[in-house]
C-alpha cells in the first residue's frame, strides 16, 4: 500500500516537473518572440529613417546642382532670342544654335537618338520645349557617344545628335545655354541636364516632344505650336 502511494506520487511529481519545464519553454519562446519581433521593428523603422535620410539628401544635392553655376557654360539673353515660326533657313549665331526663329516643326526630343544630323530650325523648336540637345563632332571619344546616347535614351525632354563642324567634341545645348565639355564622365553633363532639361530657361515648359519630326525627316503633326 506504501509503495503504491510512493508511485503515484513520483507520478505527480514528475508530471508537475514536467509541466513546469514546458511552461518555462512557453516563457521563453514568448520572449524570444518578442525580442526578434523587436528587432525587425527596429530594423524596419532604421532602414526606413535611412531611405527618408537618403531621398532628402539626393533631394538637397539636386536642387543645389540646380542652382551651382556649370563652369565655363555660355549664356545668351532668352529675351533676344527670336522664336518666331518660319520655313525658311536660319542663320544662328552660334553653333550648334541655341535658340531663334525656327520651324514651326521640332525635332522630337522624347529621349531620342539619331545617327545622322537633324535641321538646326526643328532642334532649335526642341529646346524652347524644354529639351537638351546634346552634338557631338568626329574627335568626340566612340566610347563618350555611346555613354551618352543611353543617357539621352532614358531622358525625356532630351535629344542627341551629330554636328561636324562645331567647335568642340560634346556640346550640350538648352535655350539660351551651352557648354563644352570633356567627355561624358564630366561631372558638367549630369548638372547640365539636371538644371536644364524642361528647366526655368525654357519658353513653353512641358509643351510636346513627341508628334515631330523623326528620323526619317517625316512627321510634324504638331506643326504650328
């Protein structure tokens, strides 16, 4: 009789022991839980400062590229510009133009490319829409051109093309802006492009790039505007 008393308790014993380790495993996994629930909050919540940190500061060098004079650009009165419509050859100042009378038709500017040279009066229509037009000559580096062509690909507002008879190898043209540079790891093509494409200096920001003239010298279904 002893003996079975002694058994049952050893068996309440080791039942309660047991169920005292299971509640301690419990009490762990609950706080295991929350300590990593924690720390991927907290992770989130930093990564998250990070990204904001990030934008803001790409934000602030921006607009400060936006308003930093670009070192040795050229800069010509916009109001004495001339932009009237006409369909006649233009005799410009400068080369490649940055501005004038040009043709009711621009050259499409929509990231666009192109191999061979367009008519100054169409481009010259691109950049009072806002464009940069980006000329290179024979001397200009194989390796530059093609850098800069996927530039000007995944840009709108901007256009590309050859000029032989400009002075310098790359040129970067907006209205009434202009400026030589090196080769397309100048530190001047981002800051040009940043501050001018579809920039303050343009006459009729956000008017088409598309609808004009293309490759082929065809198109012009926003002729007149």
């Amino acid at each position: 009789m002893a003996a079975n008393r002694s058994t049952t308790s050893d068996r309440r014993a080791k039942i309660e022991e047991l169920r005292r380790a299971e509640q301690a495993r419990e009490r762990r996994n609950r706080l295991l839980t929350i300590g990593l629930s924690t720390v991927v909050v907290l992770s989130l919540v930093g990564f998250g400062g990070w990204v904001i940190t990030k934008e803001n500061k790409e934000q602030e060098q921006t607009e400060a590229a936006a308003k930093a004079p670009i070192k040795g650009e050229k800069d010509w009165d916009a109001k004495k510009l001339g932009r009237n419509h006409v369909t006649t050859p233009v005799k410009y100042d400068m080369k490649p133009p940055v501005g004038g009378d040009h043709n009711p038709v621009w050259q499409n500017c929509n990231g666009d490319v192109y191999d061979k040279p367009v008519n100054d009066t169409n481009a010259v229509h691109s950049l009072e829409h806002g464009a940069v037009w980006v000329t290179y000559n024979k001397k200009a580096a194989p390796g530059d051109v093609e850098k800069l062509s996927a530039k000007v690909k995944k840009t709108p507002y901007s256009l590309m093309s050859p000029v032989d008879d400009q002075s310098g190898a790359i040129m970067l043209s907006a209205w009434g802006k202009q400026v030589t540079v090196d080769g397309a790891g100048d530190p001047r093509v981002d800051a040009f492009f940043t501050k001018y494409v579809n920039g303050p200096q343009t006459p009729e920001p956000g008017a088409a790039c598309t609808g004009g003239v293309g490759a082929d010298g065809q198109g012009g279904a926003g002729m007149g505007q």
